[in-house]
C-alpha cells in the first residue's frame, strides 16, 4: 500500500514540478513509510511522486515511479493486483514479457499497459488500486481507480494546474491551494454522515468515481472520467441472468470463489493477519485464510467494557475453534477518546462514522504485529446483511398498500414516544422479546421506521433510512444539496425488487464512500495495509446472479455466507443480533466530552463561522444533554465538520 501524487502543469518553472510532488508526496509519508521517489519531465509539465509501503519485492527493483521497460509509460502506483503472477505468464507465453527487474506488480502493470494497453489491462487485473500513469508518446496522464472504490484518489485543477493525490492533504500542500468550502458538500455530509462521491470538502477538486479512468493531455483538456467496469451493469447483467444451481452448488461455488480471493490476498513478503469481530463476514474470511495458513494466522479485535458494544468474547470464541493465534486488546473510554483529536488530520475532510475510533484502534493493535491485514467489509452490501434489508421491504409490503395518511397516522403514533422512551421500554421487555429485536437502539430504528411509513416509495424509503439530518439545509447556511446516485433518476438500476435496490444502493455509494473510507483512512494512519477478499470483483459478480432467497429468508440477511461459514465454524459462536462496530457517543457527550463539544457548538461560534444555523443545533444539543433523546448521530455529524474546520483553519 502507498501513497501517490503529482501534477501536469505545463507554466510550471523547470525544476518547480519535481520541487511540488516530492511536497505533495512528503504529506502521504504515513501511507508510505519505507521509500519514497519522484519522476519529472520538466518540458511535458508532468510530476509523480510515490511513497512506499514495501509488500512484495521489498527490494530496490520495487521503487517508484517506475518507467516501462520499453521506456512509454511512468506509474506511480497504489495498491495490490493479486494476480499479477498469473499475468506474467500471459505476457511470457505470447512473447509480449521484458526482461523482468524483479517481483513487484507494479512492473507487471507496465509491462501489460506496454503490450495490451491500459483498459484491456485493467479489465484483467484483479485487485484494489489507485493509480496514476504517463504516457510519454501521447503526452497524457491517466488516473484510475479500482473497480469499488478501495483506494481513494482526489483530483482538480488549480490556477491552470492539474493536481492529484491520494488524500487530500497532499493538493493542500500545493502552494497555490486556494479552494473554497463547499457548502453543498457540507448539506450532503450532514445528510450521509461522509461526503459522496466525486464531491469533496472543497469545490473544484473532486474524488474519482469508483471503476473509472480520468484522462488529462498536456495541453490541460478537460475530459470527463470513464467508467471501465460498473456495478450497475453487474448487478442488472447478474439478474437478467442469475445462478441457477441449487443451494449446495451455490454454497460450493460461493466457496470456491471466496477462498480463491483469500489466498490470493494472503500473498505478501511481510507478516500478514486479519480483524477478527467474531461476526459473519470476518469470521468467513478468516475460516478460510486458516485453509489456506501452514500455521495459525493472527487475528485482532479490541474490546470495551461497556458490554452493549463490546464484541472481544465472540470474537476469541470464534478465535479459539479455529486456532488463530488471537490478539485482543481492552480499550478504556480514555484511550478511545484520546483518538478523536486526530480524526480531522487522517480523515482530511469532514467524515462522522464514529466507528472510525475503534478501526484505528484495531488498525493501531494490528500494527504492532504485521504490515498487512484482511477485514470481512462488503458482506452486508453484497449478501443482504444490513437490518434495514429486511426489515424496510417486510414493513413496505405489509404498510406500503395503505393510504399514506393513514401510513402517516402511524408514523406520528411511533414518534410520539421519544427514542429514549422506546429504549427504556425495550430494556424493560428485553428478556421477553425473540432475539432478533433485541436491538441497540431500538428507539432511534424505531424512528426511522415511521420514515419509511411516511414515505411515497422506495426509494424515497431507503434516503430517509441512511439519513442523519432529513433536511440537511434546515441546518447548513446558504446550501442548496447537490444530486447523487441516490436522488438521480438517471442512476438508478433497473432491479425489480425493493432489497436488491437496497443493496445496489449501499455497494455504489455507502460501501466506497464511508465503509472503506474509514478503513482506509484508519489504517494507512499507522501505515498498515488492508485487503477486502469480498470485493473481489469475481465474487461480486457472482452474488449479483444469486436469488434474493439465497441472501434473505425472514429476518435473516446473508443465507448463503452463513451457510459457508457454518462448514467450518458452529453456529453457536457465530448466530447473534447485528451490533455493528460503535461506541457509546452518545454517554460521552453528556460526560467526558461534554466540555469538548460545547466549545464546537458555541452558538456565538455557529452564529460567527457561518456554515451552520444556530437555533437548531443548540435545540438539539440541549434534547441530548437531558436525555429527551439520543442525538449522537446528528451532533457528531457537527462535531466532526466543526472538529475538521479548526484543523483546516489551524493548518490553511
């Protein structure tokens, strides 16, 4: 895993373009703690810088950026093409290989744009990757971005300069960086907890969209991204033609798929473990790592003492009937706190998954043993795992024939009582109620389940479910929100079910732009390399052909993967409610962090900066302080962006 960065701007000074990257790509030295180069060609304007985190070929032959053979193309590269190996041979039987300098698969990559050009190599590659590509016979630079959305890139143009990295810290190092907020960026961050893509923090520089290539000529045309592989097509391809084996052969397949990934994921010349929860994904992923291990792999999880949220005993069950060699660590509140200083500076723009805390701290843990580490992300996306899955379409059908006034009746019925009221209520009935509605935060679902009876359809239904604040502009000042994936009509998948659109949703939004945003984020701030054996794309692939009833059946999400899982792990270990990986915000709030956040929520300060409207901020402030409700998820949202804007205002 490393870090990229560079620049076209043909005005620049001779010198001025290898001076700026070696800059840019100083601020990625964490993602990159092991080498670090630059490439210039001061008449073409264009500048790479690399930074290194050694994987394979740990030796000089790895250094970046790395010039083809043939002497066509430069690659500053970030990431992992797993099967790279297998490429070599391609290239070696039609004759097309040169005289290989080492193992890396950066020289692979070059090696394959050289003989088959960049698309046709990317749609063979599989892996995750951020990239950046110059070729110096059509004087054009290419940025790609893998097929998900694993590894981030940025980009914009700046004073007639073409700028890009692999976080944004790195554009702001640009002397001339000079790019306003944006405030339509800031009404969807309160909206989704994260900012979408392509859309930033800052207006005129953009996130590449997953799956696409950027092309930018010398000259500084201005050309629009490319889609090169798409999850939309997957998904409408894999319905229109799905599996049709029975239950067995898909679980045979689905096994056969998923354990091809992890071993390709395990390759690495440095120690290598995974993030154990002791949940369905992360458990699948290392029942099938230990198949493939001659000796027991490391695996980390960290543990609370508040026990609504600490998952350690499951995970170190699950740990010890596979016999890993387990890691866990205990994290006090202090501890924990103690992260949250430096969110704004890993994160780089406002982002509000406050389990960002606990991945770093994983991340942190894991660190101390190994360069490389495997998580379960995209299960839930892929297999139907999240509740809102189920419970949103069941609730649909059941209310969705009623006339919405009466839907509406019921809707104002659930919220009469307040998420704090629905908590107590359940705490009172827990030990009568069926496992499957033993919730946290009964209330707050509650909630959002009198949106879904409110609404006018599905879609409308899945936006208010994976809202924070629904009405974003109420709160942000002088904001008008900007279309995404979720509210164009042009975007949308023509899925014929309520769940599967659901899904979609979630892997071509939810899943890129928080999920692995924060692992990728938490775990390159140690320096520490992540790999996700359910994105491989041919398992993507794959579970979009699956019937809906091999992902859902009644209450339950991810069949088929638990029936993978179950041949090598009881069920016993593994069968609970879905907690998610949180904290208790909400408690710290009105406690230790009390002092810390009214500072940040000072109404004279709200009133001063500008972003915010005051009276519905503080309104809230003081429902969470009494305990009328948990508004945790919205006062982080804030939080976060008010924490983000001192740093940026401390560092700009």
């Amino acid at each position: 895993m490393c870090g990229i960065a560079g620049l076209l701007d043909v005005g620049a000074a001779p010198g001025a373009g290898a001076d700026l990257a070696r800059r840019m790509g100083a601020c990625l030295a964490h993602r990159g703690p092991d080498d670090a180069g630059v490439w210039a060609d001061d008449q073409a304007g264009v500048a790479l810088a690399h930074r290194r985190l050694a994987i394979l070929d740990l030796t000089p032959a790895g250094h970046q950026p790395m010039a083809s053979a043939c002497g066509r193309f430069v690659l500053a590269f970030n990431g992992e093409i797993y099967n790279h190996l297998e490429l070599r041979a391609e290239l070696e039987r039609a004759g097309a290989a040169p005289p290989w300098r080492g193992h890396a698969d950066t020289e692979t990559l070059l090696a394959a744009f050289s003989a088959w050009g960049i698309e046709a190599t990317l749609n063979k590659s599989v892996g995750m990757f951020a990239l950046a590509v110059w070729d110096r016979e059509r004087r054009t630079l290419t940025l790609v971005r893998d097929r998900l959305g694993e590894k981030p890139l940025y980009y914009g143009w700046l004073r007639g300069a073409f700028l890009f990295a692999s976080e944004l810290k790195a554009l702001r190092a640009w002397p001339g960086f000079d790019a306003d907020i944006d405030r339509g960026a800031l009404a969807l961050f309160l909206r989704h907890n994260c900012i979408p893509a392509p859309h930033t923090v800052y207006r005129g520089i953009s996130k590449l969209m997953p799956g696409t290539t950027l092309t930018v000529t010398a000259s500084g045309e201005r050309k629009q991204p490319v889609a090169y592989w798409s999850v939309r097509e997957v998904a409408e391809r894999g319905l229109a033609d799905p599996f049709r084996g029975g239950e067995a052969e898909a679980a045979d397949e689905l096994e056969r798929l998923l354990g091809r990934s992890v071993a390709g994921q395990m390759v690495a010349d440095v120690p290598l473990g995974a993030f154990l929860s002791g949940g369905i994904d992360s458990s699948t992923v290392v029942a099938l790592m230990q198949t493939h291990a001659s000796q027991p792999v490391r695996t980390f999880s960290i543990g609370f003492a508040e026990s609504g949220y600490n998952e350690a005993p499951e995970a170190a069950a699950v740990a010890a009937h596979l016999g890993t060699h387990h890691t866990e660590l205990y994290v006090s509140p202090d501890e924990a706190m103690a992260v949250i200083p430096r969110l704004p500076t890993l994160y780089d723009e406002p982002f509000a998954d406050s389990s960002q805390i606990p991945t770093f701290l994983v991340s942190q843990l894991a660190r101390r043993q190994v360069t490389v580490s495997l998580s379960g992300d995209g299960g839930d996306e892929l297999f139907g795992g999240y509740n809102r899955h189920f419970w949103a379409a069941q609730l649909w059908r059941r209310a969705g024939y009623l006339p919405r006034h009466l839907r509406g009746i019921l809707a104002t019925a659930v919220e009469a009582l307040s998420p704090a009221a629905w908590d107590r209520l359940f705490a009172r009935l827990g030990r009568f109620l069926p496992r499957s509605l033993r919730q946290r935060n009964p209330g707050d679902k509650l909630h959002k389940l009198a949106g879904v009876l409110a609404a006018r359809g599905p879609e409308e239904i899945y936006l208010d479910l994976v809202s924070h604040w629904k009405s974003p502009l109420e709160v942000a000042r002088a904001a008008s929100e900007p279309p995404t994936l979720l509210t164009d009509p042009a975007a949308l998948a023509r899925l014929d079910d309520f769940e599967s659109r659901m899904m979609y949703f979630d892997m071509v939004t939810y899943l890129p732009d928080d999920i692995l945003t924060k692992v990728d984020r938490a775990a390159m701030g140690v320096s520490l390399e992540t790999r996700v054996p359910m994105l491989d794309h041919r398992v993507v692939e794959f579970a979009w052909r699956l019937p809906l009833a091999m992902k859902i059946r009644g209450a339950q999400g991810k069949w088929l993967l638990r029936q993978v899982l179950h041949r090598h792990v009881p069920a016993a270990l593994v069968e609970r409610p879905k907690a998610g990986f949180g904290l208790p915000v909400g408690d710290w709030l009105r406690g230790p962090l009390r002092d810390w956040a009214e500072a940040l929520l000072d109404e004279s300060r709200l009133a001063r900066e500008g972003y915010f409207h005051p009276r519905p901020i503080r309104a809230l402030w003081a429902e969470h302080l009494n305990g009328r409700r948990n508004a945790a998820y919205h006062l982080w949202d804030v939080l976060m962006f008010q924490a983000w804007l001192e740093e940026a205002r401390r560092h700009g």
